[in-house]
C-alpha cells in the first residue's frame, strides 16, 4: 500500500520560520510534490522534488531524501495569508501510468 | 500555467438524484485527467483515472457504477455521481496532465455537491 506521515497542525508567528515534514511509504516512486490549499479553494502546486536535494522558490523551500523517505517544506518568512492546509502528494508510478496521492495535510496557522 | 475549469462550481441535489460534473482544460490537451474527493478537513482522496478514448481506472473502494467517469475527448472529462445520497456531499476536484512527458497536474477550482 501506499501511506504519506505529515503533523496534522503546526502553529507559527508571522515573519518566523516553518518546516513541514513528510515521510512515505510507497511503491514506484517518482517524486514528492508540495500543495497549497485555502480553506474552500483547490490546492495549488508549490513545489516538486525528483531528486535528492533541496529545490528553492522563494520563500518556500522543499527537500527530498529518497533513501530515508523523508522530505519537508520550509516556509520562511511567513505571512497572515500562508495560513492554509500544505499537502505533501506522492508521484508514483504504476503499470506506466503516473498517480499523485496526497498525505492527510498539514493544517498552518500563522499568528500576528 | 495552464488553465482547468471545472463545471458547476456547487450544486445541491435531492437524494436519488444523478449530477454530472464537468471538467475542462482550457489551453492544452489532457491526456489524462483525475477526479479526486475532499470531505471537509480531510485530504484529496484519488477516485480514478482516465485516459482519452479509454475506460477509467479507478481506486479500490470506489463504485464505478456510481462514479460514472467518462473522458470523451482530450479537453473534457466528466462525473456523474449516480443515484445521489447524503453521504456522498463532498468536494470533487479534477486535475488534468498533458503527457508527452510533461508530468504537472492542474487542478480544476473544484465542485462542492450537497445532497439533500
């Protein structure tokens, strides 16, 4: 089977640093991506990770360590309007065709 | 980035019901095209998958006969949810990929459905 691990709520103050960690447990792997969702809206793409390492993208930040099944989202410098619901979704592939399952979400609220 | 749209926005059913759901990409062809499921607070759970010209593939646990999937062309993918009941309100979110070796998946705005 397939099962994404990510906290369930993280609580941050605004201009502070946040890490969002996911670990997996898949079959056919083919990289972790990273989803923004407000509450009501569809989730929107961040950032994705193929290979080990760290990917940038202004202030939100990604990395991805195959070996440990482990990857995170850093957020920096956070602001009122990053409180949302971040999802870690794994790409997999199966029988050649490519499937993203998301993790249960990380619920963010930043605080003034 | 590329555009997908997703047709009604919210819709309210009497139980018994069938709604179909529309999904669109605007400026490129979709090969293939995913229906998700979001009860409130939870994550987007994948239903199926549909190729162009194909039958979808959908999850364990999801009835194909009450998730009718239908992917006629490479720009429009439709749901029905059949016979609809209480339970099966939720938020119903499509997302396209172009294939070719382009692997992003766009997400549709989502379809709230509240059954009566």
């Amino acid at each position: 089977g397939q099962s994404l691990e990510q906290p369930s709520e993280v609580t941050a103050v605004e201009g502070a640093i946040v890490q969002i960690n996911c670990t997996y447990q898949t079959s056919g792997f083919y990289g972790l991506s990273w989803y923004q969702q407000h509450d009501g809206g569809a989730p929107t793409f961040l950032s994705y990770n193929g290979l080990d390492g760290l990917e940038e993208t202004g202030r939100f930040s990604s990395f991805l360590s195959r070996s440990d099944s482990y990857g995170y989202l850093l957020l920096q410098e956070l602001q009122m309007k990053d409180s949302a619901s971040y999802f870690c979704a794994v790409r997999s592939r199966m029988d050649s065709s490519y499937k993203l399952i998301f993790g249960s979400g990380t619920r963010l609220l930043v605080r003034p | 980035g590329a555009v997908v749209s997703q047709h009604p926005s919210w819709v309210i059913c009497k139980s018994g019901t069938s709604v179909k759901i529309e999904c669109r990409s605007l400026d490129f062809q979709a090969t293939t095209m995913f229906w998700y499921r979001q009860f409130p607070k939870q994550s987007l759970m994948l239903m199926a998958t549909s190729n162009e010209g194909s039958k979808a593939t959908y999850e364990q646990g999801v009835e194909k006969d009450k998730f009718l999937i239908n992917h006629a062309s490479l720009t429009l993918s439709t749901l029905t949810v059949t016979s609809a009941h209480p339970e099966d309100s939720s938020f119903y979110i499509c997302s396209a990929r172009a294939g070719g070796g382009q692997e992003t998946q766009y997400f549709g705005p989502g379809t709230r459905l509240l059954v009566l």
